[in-house]
C-alpha cells in the first residue's frame, strides 16, 4: 500500500500516453495494419512498462549489526 500512489499515477500516465496514441494512429492509419496490429503492441509495450516501472524500489542491505 505504500506506494500505491506512485502505481496509480504511473497508470494514468501510461493510460494517457494510450488514448493519444491511439488517436493519432486512428487518424493517421485509418484502416491499415497498424490500427489492427499497432495498438495492441503499444498497449502490450505499456503493461511491460508498468511491470518494470511499477515495482517497489530496493530497500538498502542492512547489516547483521544494530
């Protein structure tokens, strides 16, 4: 839960980078492949984004002593 904020924020962002790119692809593309093939690769590309961007950053290694 704690950085759920951060996940959240990073979703919008990715989910906007997909609306506005879909758009311009559907504009510009219209009924080729790209529009078929294109846009299910991009969202694919952003779901592997998310997963990397999306982790929990590494906690620093501590030592056996207190």
């Amino acid at each position: 839960m704690r950085y759920a904020a951060r996940r959240f924020r990073l979703a919008i962002v990715l989910g906007g980078v997909y609306v506005l790119c879909s758009a311009i692809a559907r504009i510009v593309f219209s009924d080729t492949f790209v529009t078929d093939w294109g846009l299910p690769a991009l969202a694919l590309a952003l779901v592997v984004l998310f997963l990397i961007f999306g982790q929990n950053p590494a906690e620093p290694v501590r030592s056996g002593r207190s």
